[in-house]
C-alpha cells in the first residue's frame, strides 16, 4: 500500500468568509474534489474529508489515493483537525500538502515549496506547531498585498474585487493543477512547470 497524501485546503467556515481571499485554499480543495466527483463529510478531527484519486496516471490508471480536508475550525486554530487527521490516517509529515493564501505573490500566481517559514500566516503557524514540523509541502495561491495602508488581516478577510473576480477561477484551476501534479509526479516536477518564466 502507498502512503495515502493529506490534502488540507485553508479558510474560515461558514458562507460569510466563503469568498474571502483567505479562503482560496478551499477553493481550490473544492475544485479538486469537483473533478473527482467527490462530496465532502463530516469527520471528527473537525473537518469536512473526501477521499479520492488523484490525477492519473501513464495508461490511464487512476492517480494516487489522497484525502482532501476542510478543517471546519478557524484559521488559526486549523493544526487540531490536521494533525488529527495525519494521525488517524498515517500520514507522514511529507505527506501532508497545505493549500493556502499568500500576501507575499501577486496575485493570481502559484508557488509551491516545501518546509520554510509560515510568513505570519496564522493558519500556517497553528499547523506547524501541531504536526511539530514544518516540513510539510504547501502549494501558495498568490492574493497580493493590501493597497495603501490597508491591514493585511482586514484584507485577507475580504473578498476578491471586482477586478480579480474575473480570474479567480483560472487561478483555483491551476492550483488544483498544482496539487494535482505534486501528488502524481512529485515536487521538483511541478515546481519546474509552475515556476518557469512566463
């Protein structure tokens, strides 16, 4: 048996942060979940879980088994239901992917990385501190920086403008991309297709 990946997609819970740029990671956990036609439940870590097959692979040969989760707790408390998902599905730390928002890229880019810092993403920091690590994978959804003197927490907790709205969906679509290529060819991979010029 494979290691089965943890797919966690961060944000806030209920319709009113829905659309919030804090949100993105949730997003894209939804679309991939859509392509798979999947349906979240509920699960007693805290958190909505669907799993599935990802991508697929030469011979069309359904892609790796992976569990895409929606913690159901807030941001910043998101590292409860993870480690308690790792934990009960025996998912080692470099299994674990995290979908999330980042000030830090324009917006409308992917990145993705492994390990590093959580660079004052409250999410981010609860679940390093949970799984006692940061070696986990992250792919980063690119939001922007607040104009002017806007509070970056004020911003993240809005939704795309007007402008944006246009693109968000290309951007959910090539994080899910993203994931997708992560789980079935590895990181190097889809950091040198992502992260090429242009």
């Amino acid at each position: 048996m494979t290691t089965p990946w943890l797919v966690v997609g961060l944000g806030n819970p209920g319709p009113a942060y829905a659309g919030n740029r804090h949100n993105v990671g949730q997003m894209v956990v939804d679309e991939l979940a859509r392509r798979c036609g999947a349906s979240f439940t509920s699960h007693r870590s805290r958190a909505g879980v669907a799993d599935v097959r990802i991508g697929v692979l030469p011979g069309g040969v359904p892609g790796p088994r992976a569990v895409l989760a929606k913690p159901t707790s807030y941001m910043n408390v998101s590292g409860g239901p993870v480690v308690g998902l790792a934990t009960y599905l025996g998912v080692p730390v470099d299994h674990v992917l995290v979908v999330h928002d980042e000030l830090d890229l324009p917006f409308a880019t992917v990145r993705l990385k492994a390990g590093g810092g959580e660079g004052g993403h409250n999410g981010l920091r609860s679940i390093s501190s949970a799984l006692g690590s940061r070696d986990y994978l992250r792919v980063r959804v690119g939001v922007g920086r607040p104009p002017g003197r806007t509070d970056p927490a004020d911003f993240v907790l809005k939704d795309f403008s007007g402008a944006e709205r246009a693109d968000v969906p290309w951007l959910v679509d090539a994080a899910a991309d993203a994931v997708e290529m992560v789980v079935v060819s590895g990181l190097l991979a889809a950091q040198q297709r992502f992260h090429a010029p242009g």
